[in-house]
C-alpha cells in the first residue's frame, strides 16, 4: 500500500514531537523500524489513513476500543457531554452512576476513585496499600507493564528474590530497591521473595490475566496462591486489569476466576475511548485516601463528565447479549485460520488466546511467561506485520502485543485477515 503522506507527515513530526509519537509503542522501533501509518480516522472495525487506504484494525488503540470506532451510542453520549459542558469541576450524578455500575460488575469493588488513566490508577492504589500497611515494598511480576509511574519502572534483579534495578532512566535506585520482581506462573519464587522480604512488602501487583508480553493466562491455582502468600505475610493483592477489565466478560478476569483482590485498577476499555483510569477496592483500604485519610490523590479532569459519559455508553453497549460471544466466535475463527496456514507454510506459530484476544508468537514452545515470549522470533514477527499492514491489515508493531477483537468485526474481517495472513506467510516462505 501507498502511505506516502504518511513518509511526509512523519518528517515533519520529527521535527516538532519528540520521535514523532506521543507514546513510543506507536513507533516501529518493535519491528525494526520504519514509517507509523498516519491515520485520518476510524470507522467500526476499520482505520482509513491520510492516503485513503482502508484496514482492519486489530490494534483497538491498545485495548480501549472493545466496540470499533465511532460507535453511535458513544458518539451519542460524548455529543449530550459537550452540549453540556465537558469539565464542571463540582461533583455530578454521572460519576454516581458508573460507579454503581462498575461496583454492580465487579464485586470486589466496595468503593472507587476515577482518574485519567492506567498509570494514574496503578500507581495510587501502591501508595494506597503503602498507606494502609505502613511497609513500603513492592512484588511485581516480570513482563507485566503497570504503565510508567517510577515504581513499576523496575526491571528484577539477578534472582528471584533481588532488588529491582531501574528500568529508565531517571528512576532512582532508591526507588528500584522499593521492588522485587519475580516470573509470572511461579509460585515458588512468590513463596522465596515473601520469605526474604515479606514483612517489608505493603502490596504484590499483578495482572491476572497478562497482556503485555502477549495473552498469558494464569495457570491453574495461580492466583489463589498469590492471594495466600501475599496475605499470610499481611500484604495486599493488587490486580491491575486496566487491559482485562471487561474484555473477556462483562466484569473483569476476578470474575473469569472467582478470585477477589484487595485493590483493582482499571482503565482503557471503562472510557469508551476517552482518557480514563479508575481504582478501588475494599471499603476500609479505599478510605485511607483523602479526604477521609492521609494518602493523598487528587485530579482537575478526574471523572470529567464526558469521560464518564463515553464509559458508560461503552458498558451499556458491552452489556446487550452475545456481545462476547461474538467476540469469542471470531477470535476462535481467528486462531484456527492462522494455524493451518501456519501449518501449510511450515511456519513456527502458537497462538495464546483467550475468547476475543489473542497473540501469534513465533515460537514451537508453549508461552507461559515473559522469557518464553521473549524468546520467541521477533524478525519473524516484524516481517508478518509488515506483509500484514501492506495488505490492510494493522496489527501492534510488537511481539508482545495481543490483538484485540471488537464488536464491530465481521466474518467478513476475518475471512479477509485471514487471506492476508495466507499471502503473508507464502511470502515469508520465500525468504
Ligand atoms: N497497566 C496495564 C496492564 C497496561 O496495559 C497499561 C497500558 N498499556 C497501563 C497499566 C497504563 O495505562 P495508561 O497507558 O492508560 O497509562
């Protein structure tokens, strides 16, 4: 495809944003470099770029846009918004509204807090659980990506139960020495890292169903077991489902498993594609924030109604009948069409899905944590996605990213991804 006003645009974004993207995974660097395809908007299912070409979006913007673009019913409630006013600064009945919905959905939540996004959410409900427990360690999982606060920053250490060592620079040591990291799936180094640092550790941050090395599900008995370690050693449990929240049900990945945290954050899909970030949890944690306690956090935008409008918009559209299920039908459809094409041009594929997400890793070996993603062929990879994108198809220019199937796909999406991958991978056999 022709995306040579994109080449231009690109240039002169160079020159006025730093690496000409608001946010680094926009650019190709994941697949070896080149031009990011500018877009001039989305219809349903579809991204049409500044040259006029059309693709199928499996990218949904990372995660928020569960139900395509331009949903009418979103359009709707952000048109009633800006006739309104977008920005009040008082409190409003909305924000009752989609927190009653929210808790109805997840039970876990007893009370909420909105914020702007999934770095907001992720980092407060850290310093909620530093408040509440008085320690100030964290345990995280490797691979996961908890958005860019300086705490979730932090790469592990030599072993299982080391200090973290910055992940950017810019983060300090002190703050890296706050961290520990050990592989999702592995009890055991849960259990060593507890042992060492457990009367220091406030919280263990984890997302219950991974989606930044690719779609991890956590084995069998997993988060159970971080549940009893974590409180046996009197630390709270964190999920961050800021992807998993209301993407493979309508509730979160605490529903899928009937295992309840002690803290959630959430963002992405709960904005229906407008900025948003929301934490809560249990009612006597949630009430260590101010104004009722000493953890401070606060936001000017913080559940703004047009953010407020557009989440609830999303949630009613995600709520009608067999919305999953067609999710599930076509990522079904989806995995199964990329492994016999994958079969019949002798390609090394698994495929991690969970009904409307899923990950094509490049590997033979089954991936269950972040080496096993890692090690899979990122020049295989790149090479996809750009036969891929050539044919209208856009996928995250990542190895590590899922792709995210929304309700305004079709079988007819399907059939001719499904056509494109069978082009794609003919043409990575000629190699
Ligand atoms: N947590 C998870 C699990 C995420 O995937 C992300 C973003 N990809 C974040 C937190 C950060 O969210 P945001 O980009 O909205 O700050």
């Amino acid at each position: 495809m022709d995306q040579h006003t994109s080449r231009e645009l690109y240039q002169e974004a160079n020159e006025h944003i730093v690496g000409g993207v608001n946010s680094p995974s926009r650019s190709f660097k994941g697949v070896g470099g080149g031009t990011p395809v500018f877009m001039d908007r989305g219809e349903g299912a579809h991204l049409i770029d500044v040259d006029g070409n059309r693709y199928v979006d499996f990218l949904g913007a990372y995660g928020p846009m569960i139900t395509g673009h331009a949903h009418p019913h979103i359009q709707a409630a952000i048109a009633k918004s800006a006739s309104e006013g977008t920005l009040l600064g008082t409190p409003t009945v909305l924000e009752n509204t989609f927190a009653k919905m929210l808790k109805e959905a997840i039970t876990s939540l007893e009370k909420v807090r909105f914020v702007n996004s999934g770095t907001e959410a992720v980092m407060t409900t850290i310093r909620v659980a530093r408040a509440y427990t008085g320690r100030d360690k964290i345990i995280k999982f490797s691979g996961c990506y908890h958005g860019h606060s300086d705490l979730v920053l932090v790469a592990a250490g030599s072993g299982p139960a080391t200090l973290g060592s910055p992940d950017s620079a810019g983060v300090t040591k002190n703050i890296a020495a706050e961290v520990v990291t050990v592989p999702f799936n592995d009890a055991e180094a849960l259990e060593r890292a507890l042992t060492e640092w457990g009367s220091e550790t406030a919280a263990v941050l984890v997302e219950p169903i991974v989606g930044n090395f690719g779609i991890v599900e956590p084995e069998e008995g997993f988060l159970e077991k971080v549940n009893e370690l974590a409180h046996a050693n009197g630390s709270l449990v964190i999920y961050d489902e800021v992807i998993t929240a209301f993407r493979f049900t309508y509730g979160s990945a605490q529903e899928l498993y009937g295992v309840q945290p002690d803290m959630t954050a959430m963002g992405k899909i709960i904005g229906g594609g407008l900025p948003i970030g929301a934490y809560g949890g249990r009612a006597d944690i949630m009430e260590r924030v101010a104004p009722l306690g000493p953890a401070y956090q606060a936001g000017t935008m913080s559940g703004n109604p047009a953010s407020m409008r557009a989440g609830i918009a999303c949630l009613e559209i995600l709520k009608e009948e067999g919305v999953y299920e067609h999710l599930d039908h076509l990522g079904k459809l989806l995995e199964e069409g990329i492994l016999a094409r994958a079969d019949r041009y002798r390609l090394p594929v698994k495929i991690n899905r969970l009904k409307g997400a899923l990950t094509v890793y490049f590997t033979t070996e089954e991936v269950k944590d972040y080496q096993g993603a890692e090690d899979s062929d990122g020049i295989l990879f790149a090479r996809f996605f750009k036969e891929m994108l050539d044919q209208g198809v856009h996928l995250a220019p990542s190895k590590y990213e899922a792709w995210f199937l929304q309700t305004a796909h079709t079988e007819a999406d399907i059939t001719f991804t499904l056509d494109a991958v069978d082009q794609a991978f003919q043409n990575m056999r000629e190699l």
